[in-house]
C-alpha cells in the first residue's frame, strides 16, 4: 500500500473541489483497510472514508488525517435456477455493477441505472431513485466494526429517507474509530427477459440524462423535506441561476448547485447558506443537507 501525502482530494470528487488529505491511500481489500486504520490510530489521526465522492464536499483546506479509498470491486453471483443472491465489494461502482447483472438478465438493481458512486457510498446514505432505494434491494452486508468483520441484516442499518445508522454515527460526532465501514453488500436478484431489462434502463437513462443539470456536481445537495421538494423551494426563493464566485444554483434543477469551473468550497457553502436562509424566510421550511461536508 502506498501512502501519499499532501494528495489533492478534488479529482476524487465528482465536484472537483477540495484541498489535499494529509495523508492518502486506496485500500483493495478488508486486510488492507484493517491495516491502514491500524497505522492512523498509531499516528494519531482521524480517518475519512471515501467512496466515489459523489456525496461531500472537501473544504479547501483538505483533510488533515488519513482519506482511506475503498477501492475493492469483486463481484460473486450465486445462481439458483431463477433467483440469484449477488455479493459486491463496497468499492464497486453502483450504476455500473447493475448494468453488468442486467446484460446477464438478472434484475434488481437496474434501479441505480446511472446512479454515481459506490456500494459502500450508496449503503451509507441509502441512495434511491426511481421508485427504489438501498433499503428495498439489499439481502445483508459485511461491515468492519473495531477491527472486526461483522455480518448485518438490513434492519441493523435502521435505513431512512437517504440515511442509515453509519451516517446517523457521524452526525452524531462517535469517533471514527468505533463507525462501521461497509466491506460488501448481498443483494437478492431474479432472472428477467434481457430485452426488457436492457429497455427499462435505457427508460431510466435518458429520464436521468433529460434531468440532470450538465456540470460538476453533487446531485442533490438538500433532502427533500417531507411532502415536498428541496428543488421547488429554492426556485420559490428566486435562487435558480444565482452564481457565487464559480459556483451555481442550477437553471436546470435548482438542488443543484454546478461547479462552473474553478470554484471554492466557501462559494458552494455561500450558495447553500443563502438558499437556506432564504426557503426558511419564504416557507418556514429548514433545508437539510443531504451531502456530507469534509474538513
Ligand atoms: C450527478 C449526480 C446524480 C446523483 N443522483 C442521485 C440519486 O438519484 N439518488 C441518490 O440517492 N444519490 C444521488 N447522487 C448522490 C450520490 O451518487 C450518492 O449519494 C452515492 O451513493 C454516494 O456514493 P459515493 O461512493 O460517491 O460516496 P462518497 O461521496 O465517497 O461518500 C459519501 C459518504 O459515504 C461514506 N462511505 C463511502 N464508502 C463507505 C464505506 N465503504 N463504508 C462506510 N462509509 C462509506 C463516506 O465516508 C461519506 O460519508 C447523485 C450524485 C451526482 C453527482
């Protein structure tokens, strides 16, 4: 494993911002994660996880600890005349991992069509789209607790509207040392005609490729508030367009916020503040971030 230092974490993230990690390392197996963990506590250093980076925002200071990047991405199918169960290395790519099962003709995750980011990334913050999530696809997972590798029902992960325990730990401020890392995920599959399924995610595709603001970005940078879309609020406040520095309120989708070349985090979290300020002046509504700010 190599360690580097001073590594610029932007090319790591689909925002493409974000200072350097102290230190850096990719980590291709449970073994490898266990040991880099080891050498951050011996050095004293607080750790950050990494996925796809598809879901934070590095600060431009960067990250003064250990950014470890799970990078494993095996996949085991275990076939039983229709049905089949799916283990995936956290590091694999989520949209991409359903694609291949779908040219195979397995369905069940054709869902994540276009999804950016990793199992373990999509575990955390229970991603979703087009009518299902994480929490309705997923058998059980594998997470590393304290050096330990533990087996979880889906219940353990008290799954919620783009949450789960793992970010609920975080928020909560527990030490990193005692958050769970995702190592894999099973997922239960099923045999289906490989026309339809190759016709429903191109449905998806171009459903995803028709609302998706063009630019670096983050997706979705608030949860929609319960009854309600976080987009629609900040358009009611008049945001759409509104640019800080080289950031961007999308005119596409205005939970979007573009990086139009070159911006800071403080003009995106310029940007967020203002459009929480603003939606709570015009609908009593407090936006919540659905992204996760790093550093
Ligand atoms: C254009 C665009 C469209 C998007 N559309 C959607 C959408 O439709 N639906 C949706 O839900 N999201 C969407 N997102 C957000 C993003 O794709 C998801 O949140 C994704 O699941 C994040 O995965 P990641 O691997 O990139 O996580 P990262 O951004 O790398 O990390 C996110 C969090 O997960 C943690 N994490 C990562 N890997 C692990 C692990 N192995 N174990 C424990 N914790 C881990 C990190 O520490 C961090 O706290 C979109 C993003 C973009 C850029």
């Amino acid at each position: 494993m190599r360690y580097l230092e001073n590594e610029p974490l932007a090319p790591y993230t689909s925002w493409r911002i974000g200072g350097p990690a102290r230190y850096f390392v990719q980590a291709t197996s449970a073994a490898d994660l266990a040991s880099a963990l080891a050498w951050a506590e011996q050095c004293n250093l607080p750790v950050f996880i990494l996925g796809g980076g598809s879901n934070i925002l590095v600060r431009d200071s960067g990250f003064d600890g250990l950014v470890i990047r799970v990078r494993g991405h095996e996949v085991r199918l275990e076939a039983n005349g229709d049905t089949a169960s799916v283990i995936v290395e956290a590091g694999a790519p989520m949209a991409g991992t359903a694609r291949r099962l779908a040219r195979q003709g397995w369905s069940g995750l054709e869902w994540a069509e276009g999804l950016p980011g990793t199992i373990g990334g999509a575990l955390y913050g229970n991603a979703g789209c087009y009518g299902s999530d994480i929490a309705t696809s997923l058998d059980r997972a594998w997470v590393l607790v304290r050096g330990e590798t533990q087996e979880w029902s889906v219940d353990r992960f008290a799954f919620g509207y783009r949450t789960s325990v793992l970010k609920q730990m975080r928020a909560a401020g527990i030490r990193w040392q005692d958050q769970p890392i995702v190592l894999a995920a099973a997922f239960r599959l099923h045999r289906d005609d490989l026309t339809a399924l190759a016709q429903r995610m191109e449905r998806t595709s171009n459903e995803r490729r028709s609302k998706t603001p063009w630019g670096a970005s983050c997706g979705s940078v608030f949860k929609n508030p319960p009854g309600d879309s976080a987009g629609r609020l900040i358009e009611a406040a008049g945001l759409k367009g509104t640019r800080i520095g080289n950031a961007e309120i999308a005119l596409r989708h205005a939970n979007y916020i573009i990086n139009l070349g070159g911006a800071s985090s403080d003009d995106v979290l310029r940007l967020i503040d203002l459009a929480r300020e603003r939606v709570l002046a015009i609908s009593g509504i407090e936006l919540e971030l659905e992204i996760q700010i790093v550093g």
